[in-house]
C-alpha cells in the first residue's frame, strides 16, 4: 500500500509538470524570444524541485517541528522586504537575484500550514476555545496583510481556505466554520448584492439560526454580533477601498458582456477558446485562441483553456481525472496517520491543491471570479512549481512517517 501510494502521488505530479511544461511551450512559442526561455525556466525548476521534493518527503517529523518558527519568520521577513522591491504590473511580489524571481508568497503557504499544524498539534484544550481560533487567526493574517499590501488578492485568499481546511480536520464542524467565515461571506453578499438591505438582512437571519442550532460560547456570539454589525455598517466603504482591477473582477464574474474589450475579455475569450476545442480538441500547437494570443495570461491563470483547446474535453477530463486522484490519495493520507501533527499537515496541503484546482478551473470556465489563482504544477511559474513539489513532498513525508505519534 505504501509504495502504491507514493509511486501514484509521485507519478501524477510530476506527468502534471510535464504536462505543463509542455502546454507552456506551445500557448508561449509564438512570443518573440519568450517561448524557448519560459520552457527552459520551467523545465529549470521541475529539475531542481524533483529534488527538493524528494529531500522534503525523507525529513525526519521531529526535524521539521524544529525549523517550524524560524521558516515562519523568515518568510515574514521576505514578505516585508519584498514590499521594498520594484513593481510590475502595480504590483511587488517578487525578490530577484539576476534573471531569477522568488515570489514569497508561495513559500509563505508552505510556512503556515507548518505553523498551524505545530500549535495545533500542541493545544492540549479544546480546538472549540475561541482562544485557539484566534491564534490559528492570527497565524494566517499576518502574511494575508503583508500579501494583500502588495497587493495580490489572489494568493491571499489561500490562507483562508487552509485556515478552514486545518480547522475542519481538527475537529471543527462545517456549520461553526461556516459561522466563523460569516462576517467575510456577508461582505460577499453585499458586493453581489448591490448593498441591498434586504438580502442582507435574510442573510443575518440564517446566521442567527445557525448560531441558536450550534449555541457558541456567548465570547463568540458577541464577536460575531459586532463583527456582523461592522459588516453592515463598512462593506460599502470597504468595497469603494478595492483597486479598480478587483472590483471589475467581481463585477465581470457577474456579467462578462458588460465590458467584453476589457474586463469581461479574458473570461469571454476562455471561454470561447474552451469550447472550441470540441471532444478531441484541435491538436497539439494548433490552438486558434491560444496561438493567435486572443487568450490573455494563456500560460499562467488560463493554462486550463489552452489544454482545453488544443485536448478537447477528453484531454480536460483526464487532466480532471489525474487531480481528483491526487486530491484523493492526500486525503486517505491525513485519514490514515497516527500523529495529530501529521494529520494537521496533510489537511492543510489538501486544502491548498483542492483550492487552487477548484478556483482555477472555475474561473477558466466562467462560474467564479478571475482572482489571478494558478493551477498546481501546470501554470507556468517557478515559484509556484517549487511549492506544490514541496507541498508534494510533505503529503509524502507525512505517508512515510505515519506510523509515528
């Protein structure tokens, strides 16, 4: 069982990374001195993570306790520096050492889960103590602050999902999850909504019914009070605050027609490019879309409408087909451990491939916002790579010790 386990994790994430590689040079080839470099890069970083995820899988558990805080606050460290850096595109997200990118960011998602996963495998108390909620709170919104002032909405809203996904396997139920998350899902609701006091106000409602099912400790049931009041009363001014490029995120989610030459054009041309590929696809370099770059970001956010195109829907699926059973086998791994420790980092390195695979593929095909969230081994960036080896790699280490407590 172990060897299936490994070779299966193993073998899908790295034909994922050829597969990228290999999606990158074509939705790249036709940029002028791009194409061949980006396919180097990449192929650069597959090499060196091979073997940075295979040193992550044989660590000792005890070893990586040990370097828990000092990786947390030095990646704290490159977040704060990075805001001293150059932008590009309005944005500072990168470190650079010659023709080289570091983005922080991602190692930053690796430094939380191995956070939470330490605290709360050292809370002797109740996971319910608002208490413990607030540290594991605390733990993700630092490097959400420091990665939202970049700004990068979308990596932040990463943290959120691994924050849910550790408190869930800790003990947490979906309804006092949902309760914690309200405050932000009524912000959702009220940017949808148009700040209609009606909807608001069923929305409030639900909450109050959850709340008197669950009964929370009355500390909890005050915060949330006050947390929905604030809710109530900022939403609006907290929606005027959002740079012009996130509100027409959201308001082209809603409806891509509204503006189909520039924030709707990305989500429209995804689509177009999706469904042309047809149950087979066009073939390999012959995608219309892709190749004559009517697809924005074709190699990074959108590398799912390229594959799509040129792979058809039988291409999607089993590119679908090898996700689900990667996702599948690190959940049987977090089910199947002895120490609670392991078990805290196997859920928080679900829950971030689950989210990423989800929000990606979602936003390609038009049923969620674009929110500038990659696809785990196939999205061109080097960064990103590195990290879902890593992550790969702790999913593997986790199997290999799950025997230990």
């Amino acid at each position: 069982m172990e060897i299936h386990l490994n070779r299966t994790l193993v073998i899908i994430s790295l034909l994922l990374s050829v597969i990228g590689i290999i999606v990158i040079y074509s939705a790249t080839r036709d940029v002028t001195g791009l194409g061949m470099s980006r396919f180097m890069l990449q192929s650069m970083w597959f090499l060196t993570g091979i073997g940075v995820m295979y040193v992550t899988s044989v660590l000792p558990t005890r070893f990586l306790q040990a370097i828990t805080i000092p990786v947390f606050v030095l990646v704290m460290v490159l977040l704060v520096i990075v805001l001293t850096t150059e932008t590009v595109k309005g944005s500072s997200r990168w470190i650079r050492f010659g023709f080289i990118g570091i983005q922080p960011s991602e190692l930053a998602k690796i430094a939380v889960i191995m956070a939470l996963a330490l605290y709360l495998s050292q809370v002797r108390s109740n996971i319910h103590r608002p208490s413990v909620i607030a540290t594991c709170g605390f733990i993700v919104a630092l490097p959400v602050f420091l990665i939202l002032s970049q700004p990068d909405l979308g990596t932040s809203i990463v943290f959120g999902a691994i924050l849910c996904g550790v408190l869930l396997w800790a003990g947490l139920s979906v309804l006092e999850l949902i309760l914690m998350v309200s405050p932000l899902i009524g912000v959702v609701i009220g940017v949808v909504s148009g700040f209609d006091w009606v909807i608001w106000s069923v929305f409030i409602l639900s909450v109050a019914g959850i709340m008197y099912l669950k009964r929370p400790p009355r500390f909890v049931t005050i915060f949330l009070i006050v947390a929905h009041l604030g809710v109530g009363l900022g939403a609006e001014p907290l929606w005027d605050s959002l740079h012009d490029y996130q509100q027409q995120r959201v308001e082209t989610f809603l409806n891509p027609q509204v503006d189909p030459k520039g924030a709707g054009y990305q989500i429209i041309q995804s689509k177009i490019a999706i469904g042309s590929g047809g149950l087979t696809g066009r073939g390999f370099l012959q995608g219309s879309q892709t190749h004559l770059a009517f697809l924005p970001e074709q190699h990074t956010d959108f590398i799912f409408s390229v594959i799509a195109e040129e792979f058809g829907f039988l291409g999607s699926i089993a590119v679908l087909g090898l996700y689900y059973v990667f996702i599948l086998i690190g959940i049987n791994i977090a089910m199947n451990v002895k120490s609670r420790y392991q078990a805290m980092l196997a859920a928080g390195c679900v829950s971030v491939f689950t989210f990423h695979v989800v929000m990606n593929i979602g936003m390609a095909v038009g049923v969620l916002p674009i929110a500038g969230v990659p696809l785990p081994f196939l999205s061109y960036g080097g960064s990103f790579l590195m990290s879902s080896l890593i992550l790969c790699g702790l999913l593997l280490n986790v199997w290999r010790h799950r025997f230990d407590y």
